[in-house]
C-alpha cells in the first residue's frame, strides 16, 4: 500500500522547549523525519542560557499521522512539549473573507455623498434607467457563489453550514486571482424550486452567479433553469470548470503523445455533474470515442436505471471499467479512490494519459504507474499537472462581467480551455508540465480575454 504524502493539508506547528545545548534539536526532527513528516520552518521564540522555545512547523499526510507526530516529540527525553495547533484550523479561525469599503469616510461631505442625502441622486438615477445600476454599484464586480452543501468536495452531503469554509476559499480565489467581489450564499433548502426561486431573488444584486457543490441530477435542473429565467451568467463550476480545465490539460496531452482528440479512445470515470460536463465538453471539442462509466460499469444502452444526462453517452459496449480500460488512449476519472488498479493502466493502448482526479486520494496513485504511462494528472497540489478549477472559474466570469454576457456558453468554455492549454508552449511542454500552474499571472487574462471574444462574436456583449 502507497503511503500518503505529507502535505500542508495537514500542518502543524509545535512549540518545546528544548535544552540550549548543541544536538537537542536533532531529536526532534529525528522523530519526525522516522515517522514520515515533512519539516517546515523551525523560529526561535525565547532564548536563555540553559533553554530555547523553538516553533517548529511539520507537514502530515492525515489527522493520524500528525497525532502519532506529537506523541512521539512528547516522548523525547528533555524535551518539554508546550502547545500545538493545527495551521489549517488556524487560517479559517474567524473566517477567510471580509468586507472594506473602497472610500474613505473621513467627513460630513464624505457622508453626505456616500449615504444620505446623496445617494438618493444615485438612486433616482438608476430608477430611472436601470442599466446603470452596472456603472453605479458593486453589481458589475460581484458574483454570488450558491451552494446547498449537498456534494461538498468529497465530503458529500453536509449541509449549508459545514459547506461555508468551502464558499469562503472561493471567494477568496475570485478575489485573489480576478480582482472579483464574491460571497457565499449557503442554502437552508435542498429543493431545487426553493433554490431557484431564492437566486432569482437575488439578481438584482449579483452580476453573476457560481453554482457550487450541488449534487447530481438536481445541480443540472437549477443550472437550466437559472440560465433560462436570470439576464446574468450563471455557472456550476463543478461541471464546466472542471471540464474546461480537463480539456485544457488532455490537449496539451494528446499533442505530447502526438494523438488526435478525434481518434481517441476516451475513458470518464463518474457519471455525476463533473463527468458528464467533461464528455460534452470533449465531444464538443472534437472527441468520437467517449466510454462514460459509473459505479456499475460502463454506461451501456441497455442498461434500464440511467438519468436523461447519462442515457446522452449510453453506448453499444458494456461490462465494467476495466473492460472500458482496456485499449483506452486515455483515463479521465472524476470518482472515488482506488477504483484503478495498475493492470488496468496496462492494458490500456500504448502511450496512455491517465488523469486520476479524485479528491483527497486519486482513483490511483501515481507512484504505482508513473514508470507505465505517458502523462498523469491529478486534483492534489503535492503533485505534478494538477487539475484545478481556479484555472477557469476567476477568467471564465472576469471575462463574462467585463463583457456584460447574460450567459456564459459552450463555445466560451472551449476558447477558455484553448487558451490555457495555450500558456504551456510546445518547448515547455512535457510529461509534468501539461497546464500551467495556477498562480501563473497570465491564466485569468488568457482566459477573460478568450471570454470576452467568444461574446463579442456570438452577440452576446453588451459592454
């Protein structure tokens, strides 16, 4: 069995109080090192002649592990353990996100401007002509992020309160990477009328709205609904986001491997929103040769349990995964953990791509097949090519707001797929080197600018 890897998932800081002689220090990142952490950063606190407290920061692969960490620092002889706290935990303590104002109220005037009585002019204004409510007010820059925390990362159905960390990153991420004002909105509700009817509810104040860890089939009723009934972009980001970056990453892929989209035999792994958004995607891109599979195999025409999205994909063929596996080009799998075996990579055509995306733990783990594959890919950050929504979703609406599309299409989500994949030129290129990497600087503006042209030549921009 694979042992995790160490990652800032899991980090700790620890402080002890360690005998100021030369070699105290070595015991501790001893322990650490035999029991398989990552050490970080070690500060000095507090010095004195006989002792020194010391901070020192560990990366672990699990809760487990991080407690068998402390335990065994706790054991060294002369060595007085003092706190601990998790470096996750802390982050979030208090939430992640704020709200400044972008003006200063350093007077009456300031006031008088900002509030009342002048603001009345300003609403007078828009009264008068709503379209400047975009020019006049924080809509042009703001997206609702929507959850009913019913498919949270792997974590499943949670609920709205347990979902909010999870909103609260993304927004950051809109923030941090596309300058966009986003907030959480977490639904008390899982019926897809009520969530509906709240969002419209809602429009008058968002400029866009990302649908978020809603679960399947429901998420792709609210999706079609909201984009038919709001005048403003709406977006699941666990469909196209994911599917907009997979595709990104498999062109670069393919064009590595020196094999055509059209001439590929294509494995996807989870039939769920992300799945299913991924193959439209792909056939939309060019792809022939889609095998959709779900926990019960492949999804096969005969088969009498499938949901209108699946029965999209059903296929002549049927049997399991590994059967669908089997003289595959490519293994794109949104599912659960440790559902691939290494005989199934074997078996695949040669030269195979294999995307293993699930969350936390991958559908395989790299180690067992890097020697056997082309490419590989997952969702983690501790490892090479890593399939990350936020290559898409901050460009995709920065480019749809600056636009002022009502809507955010299929042909938008290619071009922005296009010119990701564009940001890694053909010298970079290489095995673990397929996307580029999310704080690349050029990413959101690749992609707005993909956005924006896409609306300007469908007839979508009203800006």
């Amino acid at each position: 069995m694979v042992q995790l890897t160490p990652n800032s998932s899991f980090s700790l800081t620890i402080r002890c109080q360690v005998p100021n002689r030369a070699g105290m220090m070595a015991s501790i990142t001893r322990a650490i090192a035999e029991l398989g952490g990552s050490l970080g950063q070690i500060d000095l606190i507090e010095q004195t002649r006989k002792i020194s407290v010391r901070d020192i920061t560990v990366d672990a692969a699990s809760t487990d592990h991080a407690d068998a960490i402390i335990e065994a620092i706790k054991q060294l002889p002369e060595i007085r353990f003092l706190d601990v706290y998790d470096r996750t935990f802390n982050l979030h303590r208090g939430g992640k996100i704020s709200i400044h104002s972008k003006q200063p109220l350093n007077s009456r005037d300031d006031l008088a401007m900002a509030y009342t009585p002048g603001v009345g002019r300003i609403c007078t204004a828009i009264a008068n002509k709503p379209e400047l409510v975009h020019t006049l007010t924080i809509k042009s820059n703001t997206v609702a992020i929507v959850t009913d925390g019913s498919a949270v990362l792997g974590l499943g159905n949670i609920g709205p309160e347990a979902a909010l960390p999870v909103m609260e990153g993304k927004a950051m991420l809109f923030k941090e990477f596309a300058g966009i004002d986003a907030f959480p909105i977490c639904l008390a509700t899982q019926d897809t009328d009520a969530i509906v009817e709240t969002v419209k509810n809602l429009e008058p104040v968002f400029g866009g709205v990302n649908l978020e860890d809603i679960s399947a089939p429901r998420c792709f009723e609210v999706e079609e609904r909201l984009r038919r009934e709001l005048d403003i972009p709406v977006f699941h980001d666990d469909q196209h986001g994911t599917a907009i970056v997979t595709l990104a990453a498999l062109i670069n892929s393919l064009n590595l491997v020196d094999k055509k989209m059209a001439k590929s035999r294509i494995v996807v792994n989870g039939a769920g929103a992300a799945g299913v958004a991924i193959a439209r995607l792909l056939r939309k891109a060019g792809a022939d040769e889609i095998l959709l599979c779900d926990s019960r195999g492949i999804i096969s025409a005969n088969r009498t349990d499938l949901t209108d999205q699946k029965r999209e994909f059903s296929a002549s063929e049927s049997g399991n995964l590994a059967d669908a596996m089997r003289g595959a080009d490519v293994f794109l799998g949104v599912s659960v953990a440790n559902v691939v075996k290494p005989e199934m990579v074997h078996s695949m055509a040669k030269q195979p791509i294999v995307f293993a995306m699930a969350n936390p733990v991958p559908e395989i783990q790299p180690e067992l097949i890097e020697e056997d594959v082309a490419v590989i890919a997952t969702g983690r950050s501790d490892y090479a090519n890593q399939i990350n929504n936020v290559l898409a979703f901050p460009g995709v609406f920065r480019g749809a707001l600056d636009s002022r599309s009502p809507e955010i299409t299929t042909t938008m989500n290619l071009e922005a797929a296009q010119a990701i994949a564009s940001l890694v030129s053909a010298t970079e290129l290489a095995p673990d080197y397929i996307i580029p990497s999310v704080f690349d600087k050029r990413v959101v503006q690749a992609v707005a600018a993909a956005v924006q042209r896409a609306a300007r030549a469908e007839g979508l921009a009203r800006a």
